[in-house]
C-alpha cells in the first residue's frame, strides 16, 4: 500500500512527475513551497506550506464545477483556499484522512488548468 501523502517532499516529487515543465520554487521563505510551470509566466499549479506544526497544507486551482464535491467529500480536509481565491482554489489539509487517488487528481487538475 502507498504512503499517505503528508509531506511537502511527497507533493513536490509527485507535481515534478507530472510534467518536465515543473519545479520548485520558494517565494516567501523555504516553509511555502511553490510548484511552478517552466516558461514565460511561470504559473504556479500548487503552494505547499506547513500551517501547523507537522500539518502541510497544499493549494490547488479546482475545476469550479467539482468545487462543492470536494469541499462536500472531505468538510474537514479540504477548504476554500487559504490566501488564494476561494472561487478558483482549495487547501488540502494532508493529515492522512484525504485518499491517495483524491490528493492525486488534485493536483494533475490544478497542473492542466494552470498550464499555459
């Protein structure tokens, strides 16, 4: 059985397979991990950041449409995002609760809408 994803490291190294075109950067500080698309605007498609003390939390852009399934599926791991537009973005809180093939589809979603 995979690992539950909790940790920044796992969601850097499952982002960087989706694509060549992706890699980290730190904007803020080395707690705000920003996964970023290649090329002229350098897109990020997820912020990975700890919150609390050993909870990494991780933003990504949502399809609108699939936004109340989400937020319905897990009312306690996943919110409108933090510091982000709450119309186009969640927060996955990754404690072990959200299903590996849920964080998964999260983030190859936000890879492909933040694409350009």
């Amino acid at each position: 059985m995979k690992k539950k994803y909790t940790t920044k490291k796992q969601i850097s190294e499952f982002c960087q397979g989706l694509g060549n075109d992706i890699f980290e950067d730190y904007p803020f500080d080395e707690n705000w991990l920003a996964m970023r698309h290649m090329g002229k605007g350098r897109h990020v498609m997820a912020f990975c950041y700890e919150y609390y003390i050993g909870e990494v939390w991780v933003n990504v852009k949502c399809d609108t449409d699939y936004m109340e399934y989400w937020l319905k599926k897990y009312p306690d791991n996943i919110k409108p995002a933090y510091h982000m537009s709450k119309r186009h973005w969640l927060t996955m809180i990754l404690d072990g609760n959200i299903a590996n093939e849920d964080v998964e589809t999260l983030l190859k979603t936000s890879y492909v809408l933040t694409k350009k």
